[in-house]
C-alpha cells in the first residue's frame, strides 16, 4: 500500500486542539499510580502489557486484587462462590457473579482509601486486566452505594452455566451503552487513588 498523506478538514483541527488539551488536563490530575509492592507495580494502569504468565487465549483459574486495598488478595471460582451471589440481566443474557463494590469491601482485600481526604472513594478507581491484556477502568465512585450505585457484576456464571471461553471471571457493567467494559478472563483487578499534580 502506498504511503498517503493524511489531509483533515480545518474543523477537525479544533477538536484534535481541544483533545490534545484534555488529555493534558487529565493527565496532571491522574498523578501517579500509589506506591505498592514490586509484585503490583509491574501492572499499573499505563503499563502495555498483561500481567505475568498470563497469554491471550488463556483462561486464568483465579484472579488478584492488589494495590490500595488492606491486603491483597486472590479469588478462584470457590472464592468468589463463596461470596453473596448477586444476579443481574445484561442484553438478554443472565449473569450470576459478585457486586464488584461487595468483592473490594470483603474482609479477604478491604479497600484502603487515603484517610487525609475528604470523601476518598470518590477519586479512586479500579483497573481489571483480562489474560489477553485487555483493561478497562471503573471508578468506584460510580459503583459505591451512597454514590452512583451501579452494579458492577465479577460475573462467573452465564444464563446458569459456566462462562467457557470467557474465563472463570468477567466483568458485566450493567447500563452501559456498549460492552466495551466487559473484561473476559478476569486476571486482575488494581485498585488506586488518584492524586493531585504536585502531591
């Protein structure tokens, strides 16, 4: 194929400014990621690839929860069935699985938030990774209770039987437009807090 130069209409350029200078915004709000063990610093959020061991194609038999949470933690199917059982309808399809608020808040991980500001759940969010390297980002701030209150499903089960090609775990974001968040073969899950530029 021939190389061919690339032409964009003059309205466009407006927008790509007004893109470029979001994502200069947001990018001095994030901060970086707080400080966790080198076992979890390997898999922050900017990082381009999956987590250790894990390939695309294969289904992981548990998944980790790490970074500010009280302790981490790993959940295989007998864990997670373990949990209270929650069930919702996403497209037709029925899924059973464990409120992703619920899994975070569970004695095994606790979330950890920053105690020194006001309202910490509200800035933090959480990064799940699937064995292919997929992510995608849910702040916790739209899954907590007293906030957003949207279930967020670790699913484990699809219309009463195992998730086969999907994994032993995935994440089903009931009201989204698209399934785009819908991470298959669950292999982490990282939890941060976003920190002010300067801090």
């Amino acid at each position: 194929m021939k190389d061919r130069t690339l032409f964009l209409p003059v309205h466009w350029l407006g927008r790509a400014a007004v893109a470029v200078a979001a994502v200069a915004v947001l990018g001095g709000c994030a901060g970086n990621p707080p400080s966790v063990s080198a076992s979890t610093s390997a898999m922050a959020p900017h990082a381009a690839h999956a987590p250790a061991g894990a390939s695309e194609g294969i289904s992981p038999s548990s998944f980790t929860v790490s970074g500010a949470v009280g302790k981490r933690a790993s959940f295989d199917l007998a864990a997670l069935q373990a949990l209270p059982a929650v069930t919702q309808t996403v497209g037709g399809n029925t899924y059973t699985g464990v409120s992703l608020w619920a899994l975070l808040n569970d004695a095994s991980v606790g979330l950890k938030p920053d105690t020194a500001v006001r309202n910490p759940v509200l800035s933090m969010y959480a990064v799940l990774v699937g064995s292919d390297g997929y992510r995608a980002v849910v702040s916790l701030a739209e899954i907590a209770p007293e906030s957003g209150n949207r279930v967020a499903l670790v699913a484990y089960s699809l219309n009463g039987a195992p998730l086969g090609r999907n994994g032993m775990a995935r994440l089903v974001m009931a009201g989204d437009v698209k399934p785009g968040r819908s991470v298959a073969r669950l292999a982490a899950i990282e939890i941060f807090a976003a920190q002010p530029s300067g801090r």
